[in-house]
C-alpha cells in the first residue's frame, strides 16, 4: 500500500464502514482482541495500552489481552501483526517516535503506511524544554540569544540517538540558528541528573519525568513543546506562546491494524475505541501520565501519520542525523 492509498484507505473506511457495518461489524470480535505493545512493560506506550485494554473491557465486554513484544526497534511486534489475519483482532499501538522509522530504517522488514491501516488516535502526550535553575535564562527567546553568545560551547541532552528528544532538539538547531552538540546518554536518569547539575545546556523531555523537579526549582521550564498549555505546568507557557509556533511537536499515540482489514471492521474499532479512551476513567488515568485523551477518524489519523512522517523524514536528512550502527 503507497502512501495515497494509505490515506484513501481512511477515507474509505467511512463510507465503506456505513454501508457493510451490519454484516461484519456485528459479529467482531469473534474471540480475544490483543495489543501487541513494540516496548516492554512499564514503558510509556506499555501503560497506555494497558489502559486502553482495561477502558474496551469495561465498556465493550470483550477480552483484550496486551502482549509485549519488544525489540528490533518495534520490528518484533510489527511483524507479529502481520503475521496474523487481518480481522482487526491484532492491534498495533503506535506513538510519535514510529514516524522517524521510515527515514531511519528504509529496508525495515515493514512499511508502516504499507503494511497497517490508520483506525485511531488514542491520546497526546507533551514534551518540555528545560534547562538547570543556574542557567541565567528565563525564556526560550533568552536561550536563543545565549547559545548564540558562545557558539560552539553548548550541549543539549536526550535518551539516545534519533530517540523523540534528540529530533525535537536538531529541529530546535535547524529552526532558530544556534549551535550545540548533541550528547546521547545510555542511562536515561543520568542525562536527567547531568542537567540539573549544570552539565548540559538544555533538553527536552517528556512531561511525566521531570513535573516534580521543575515544582520543585531543580529544573527551569521554558517551554511545553505543544500547540497550548497543560493542566499540569499551567505557568509554563506554549512553544506557539514562545514565538515558535514551527516547533510544536505532540507525542501523540494510536492505533492500527494490519492492511486488508475489512472496513466495517475498522469502523467498529474506532467507534469502540474512541468511546474507550473517553471514558472518565481513561480521562482519569490518562492525566496521571500527563496525556490527554484522543478520538476522532481513521482518516483524521492517518492525516497526521503522514504528515508525521514527512516532517520527521525532512529534520532527519537536514540534521544528518543516522542510527547508531
């Protein structure tokens, strides 16, 4: 599947859906419906598919069962889907970081916009900016001007290479002009422990991690990488507040299925899962990992997986950047 049909194939699951739900739809799911999670348990997408799991038993009355098959930079689970029927009883939850795959990996055993078909977006996430209390800046504009000052002195932080953290910090390089080497860290609470020691200029990061130490004055927040403010750092102001509306970048996650699932099919997956996600007790345990909670089309999804991809696959080019052989 190229990517026109990719995303024509969204569109037709709304027509498509209407017109045959009866026959198809009525009967799914014949048996136990399993989320194949590309990470290992306790991991961010792990957690919300655990969550997601919980909100369609309730409120479907079906069997879901989460089954972790990490490794090979998602490959592992990718391929088990795959491998299975195209009934829409494999799901495959996908986030962000997948986007950059395309690009990273060309002759990956899959092709996301091939192989799998858009059925939702389950939530979005919000990355921040943050540097040490010490670092005499109060806003991105005034980290802007200070890396520009000592050009070539800088570094900014991030859990690896190619990793969400490190492509929001190479689009930050490429957007505003400033110069700072990158330092990829193995040991994720070290590269935080560093940064709050002064060690490293700036990072950004996932919300989740790093909330009590920015309450707490042991980092400074400039930023929520995101289109507005968040509940949970209500003082912190927008990327687009900042004047760097070209910036904003969502950690969003969803879910697909294998190419070839019937429409009704699909159809029927949204319509569960969007009333899944919406539940007030998703909403609830959602917030608690500092994600909003999603819904909407396969269309609208896979829209936004698209344009992911492109937007990923130009910073990637531009930046140079490559995977660790």
């Amino acid at each position: 599947m190229n990517r026109r049909a990719f995303l024509t194939g969204a569109t037709a699951i709304g027509i498509a859906g209407e017109a045959f739900r009866p026959a198809r739809a009525q009967s799914f799911p014949s048996g136990a419906v399993r989320i194949v999670v590309p990470t290992s348990a306790s991991t961010p997408p792990d957690i919300l598919s655990r969550i997601i799991a919980t909100a369609l038993s309730d409120g479907e009355g079906w069997t879901v069962d989460v089954e972790n098959k990490a490794g090979n930079v998602m490959t592992i689970a990718a391929m088990d889907v795959v491998s299975h029927p195209a009934d829409g009883h494999s799901l495959f939850p996908v986030n962000a970081p997948i986007a950059a795959l395309p690009t990273l990996m060309p002759k990956a055993h899959f092709n996301l916009e091939r192989d799998f078909v858009p059925v939702i977006q389950t939530g979005t996430g919000y990355n921040v900016l943050v540097v040490s209390p010490s670092l005499p800046v109060n806003s991105v504009g005034e980290l802007v001007t200070y890396l520009k000052k000592d050009t070539g002195k800088h570094t900014f932080s991030s859990g690896g290479t190619a990793t969400p953290a490190h492509l929001i910090g190479e689009m930050f390089r490429l957007e505003t002009g400033v110069q700072a080497t990158h330092v990829p860290y193995v040991q994720f609470p070290q590269a935080i422990a560093d940064l709050v020691n002064g060690f490293n200029t700036y990072q950004f990061i996932t919300t989740l991690p790093v909330i009590e130490l920015i309450k707490a004055g042991k980092l400074k927040a400039l930023a929520v990488m995101g289109k507005k403010r968040i509940a949970a750092l209500p003082n912190v102001p927008s990327i687009v507040e900042a004047g760097y509306p070209k910036l904003a970048s969502e950690d969003w996650a969803g879910i697909m299925v294998k190419s070839g699932t019937p429409a009704p099919v699909i159809a029927r997956l949204n319509a569960a899962l969007d009333k899944a996600v919406n539940s007030e007790k998703a909403r609830a345990s959602f917030a608690k990992i500092g994600f909003d909670s999603g819904g909407g089309s396969p269309e609208a999804f896979g829209t936004l997986v698209h344009a992911e991809i492109m937007r990923w696959g130009k910073v990637i080019k531009d930046a140079g950047v490559k995977l660790n052989p």
